[in-house]
C-alpha cells in the first residue's frame, strides 16, 4: 500500500508518499507561500534530485492538486497513477478529549475536528483544509487523522487540570492536553526496543526539543504528565514562545503598553523565547555560535534555555518517584551536542554519567550517550512523526476493509 502523509498549514502543505511494504519514503516536498502568486512546490524524489516549481497557488485544493501532478510527473514523478495512493494520512495538532487515537476521517470526525477549532485556531481549521483539498482531489481514497494530543490522554486528572474553577472545564474543556504526542510516543517505543526492554516496565523521560519543544513523563508506557498545556504556550522555552510565565504578566504588560488581546498572544508566540532573550535568533545553532564567541545574550539565551529543560527533566523524575531512560529528540534534541552536555552534567544527582565521546557521535540511528555505569540510560533517538502517520494510516484502512 502507498500512502501520502499530509501536514497543511494556513499557507504551506507538507508531504511524503511512502510505500508501506518495506515503509521507504518514495518522496516528499513543501508547497509553500499559499495564497500568494508566487507560490514555490519543492519536491524530492528519494532516488532523482530536488525539483522546484514557482506558481500562483491561492487555495489548498490547488496545492494538493500541484503536489499529485509532481508524484505522477513524466521526468521528477514516483508513481505512474494517482490511483497507486490507496489512503492519505493527515496530521491534526488538536483532538480534545474527542479524539485519544487515530481514526479514520467520517462526517462525524470531521464535524468535531471543526468544533474544536476554537482550542487551536492557527493550525486545525488549516488541517481541515488539507483534508478538504484531498477530498476534492480523491474523492474515493480513504483518509486518517493522526492527534499530537492523543497519546497524553493517558494524563490523569491531577496533572491535566488547571487549579481554576472547575466550571472552565465543564464548559469549555480548559485542561492542559500536551502536544508532539506522536513523537513522544514514537522515541519512548523506539528507546524500549533498543535498550530491549518491555516499555511497560520502564519509567521514561522523552525531550522532544526542536523550535518548539516538550517533555514527557512516561510510565509503564503511558504518558502521565507533558510540559505544553492547553496550547503549545506552555512549558519549556522555546524558539519564539514563552514558555511558563506568571500568567498575571498577561494584564500586567497589556495595560502598560496598551496592547490588545491579540497583540499580547502574538508577543507570546512569535517574540519571545530564544529570539526575545538573545535579540538574535530563534535557531539554537545562531545561539551557540553567539555563545562560543562569548556574545552575553546569546549565552544568557542558552543557559535560560537549559535550565528550564533541566528543571523539567529533574520535575518528572520525582513525577513517577525515578527514571529508567531519558531520551533526546527533534532538530535541537538530535543535533545540539553542547546542550545535551549542559543539561546532563547537571544532572548527576540522578545518577547520570555521560560519555563525552560518544554525546558527540552524530547518527541517523539510536544511541545511547550515557556510560555502562550510568543509573539512567540516555539516548539520543531520531524521531519520525510522518511514519507513525503513515503506519496508523495503514493499519486503519486495512481494519476498516
């Protein structure tokens, strides 16, 4: 079976179009700039080279359209027919409490994806377009949703609840819901596996670190408590994000400066983190360079940074009363030796013992980067959220048949 898996954003779709019987991905691509005249298709085909193609593009329903005719294409193309995607897989940032696993898309999966609209407004009404564009495109295939949220559904109520009126909840389900469950669910599978071990007899601590970033308590399999919220807002320090802040901030800074509501949740979102402390990027890799060279705001940028993964880490330890394994994931998590190093020297109170040498090992593969002697296994593993898609996707219509 071939599946294409679909992330839509308000003005990008991303994609790849795996074949399941040996799960290699036969390519992917961005449609980027939706909406505008000059819209840039970019795709990869695993064996051919990189093509990119500039056009107007104003809606989802025509980016679909362009990225089937790039996999179907004479020369850059994989496929000689539409008709080889037997399913399509999208990614939904948001399930609720509606949704604690993947399903296959119905009328009644699709109303309640609309109804929670309002719980994440910048991202599921552009997965709703994505998968309105495939049905316009392929009327006949069959389509899933995949939540970030669904794997922390396993959160008991004394870690999802605020402590605010319970009323909020029963109204309006303010409860925090965790996100990057996907990738939280696929390293902590992953890291068992390596380590051969039975997940459900192992206390785990997952950071997903990229420019945005989590950490999750997992026990015995289960997530039982996750640093994002009710948003994405919540929990570390991110690339542009806040993180935690004393939520009175949010009046505070509005009446001083006169902002309104909007403005405030922008500043939030997209000019704070890393960009507001260090005044010069959100990418953690600008951040070190500026702090090897021993650029003071980028150094207070990192150790802020670290801090607050490290506070996390030593949190959810005492969360499930020990940590078996501690795993590192995601663009930042995978790549950025010296804040692996950071974080971990810190932590020798768990009984954690590094090997520096092999923290410094760069690999498309699990690996453990602690010592034979260390009381917490760490690893770094690369996570791959689009093929848990894709094998949830497969195995849902395979059911469904």
């Amino acid at each position: 079976m071939k599946v294409l898996v679909i992330n839509a954003g308000s003005s990008s779709v991303k994609y790849q179009l795996y074949d399941m019987t040996d799960e290699s991905v036969l390519a992917k691509g961005l449609v980027e700039r939706i909406g505008m005249d000059s819209s840039i298709l970019t795709h990869e085909p695993t064996d051919g080279q990189e093509v990119s193609e500039v056009s107007e593009i104003l809606e989802h329903t025509t980016a679909v359209r362009k990225v089937l005719d790039m996999l179907v294409h004479p020369q850059h193309g994989v496929i000689k027919s539409i008709d080889e995607i037997e399913a399509v897989g999208h990614r939904i940032v948001h399930g609720g409490e509606s949704f604690s696993k993947s399903s296959i898309v119905t009328p009644e999966a699709k109303s309640e994806i609309r109804r929670l609209f309002d719980l994440a407004p910048l991202h599921n009404p552009a997965h709703m377009s994505g998968i309105v564009a495939v049905e316009k495109n392929m009327p006949n295939v069959p389509q899933t949703v995949v939540f970030d949220t669904a794997f922390h559904q396993t959160m008991p109520e004394k870690a999802y609840l605020y402590a605010i009126p319970r009323v909020l909840y029963k109204k309006h389900k303010v409860r925090r819901y965790g996100f990057h469950g996907t990738s939280h669910n696929f390293v902590s599978a992953k890291a068992a596996e390596f380590l051969n071990r039975d997940i459900k007899d192992m206390k785990i601590i997952t950071c997903h670190i990229g420019n945005g970033g989590s950490v999750t308590a997992i026990l015995n399999g289960q997530s039982v408590d996750t640093s994002m919220g009710m948003t994405p807002l919540e929990g570390l320090m991110m690339g542009t994000r806040s993180g935690d802040l004393d939520p009175a901030i949010v009046p505070f800074v509005m009446n001083k400066e006169d902002l309104t509501v909007n403005e405030v949740n922008s500043m939030l979102n997209k000019h704070s983190g890393l960009q507001a402390i260090s005044g010069v990027s959100s990418d953690m890799r600008e951040i070190i360079d500026g702090m090897l060279a021993g650029e003071p705001n980028s150094t207070l940028a990192f150790d802020m940074y670290e801090y607050r993964i490290r506070k996390y880490i030593g949190s959810y330890a005492a969360a499930m009363n020990g940590v078996d394994t501690i795993v590192f994931t995601a663009g930042v998590g995978e790549n950025a030796v010296v804040l692996r190093e950071r974080v971990l020297e810190q932590l020798t109170f768990l009984g954690i013992e590094l090997d520096i040498e092999a923290n410094k090992v760069r690999s498309k593969q699990p690996r453990l980067i602690s010592t034979p002697n260390s009381k917490v296994q760490v690893l770094v593993v690369p996570t791959n959220e689009e093929l848990i898609i894709a094998r949830d996707t497969h195995r849902l219509v395979l059911e469904s048949k």
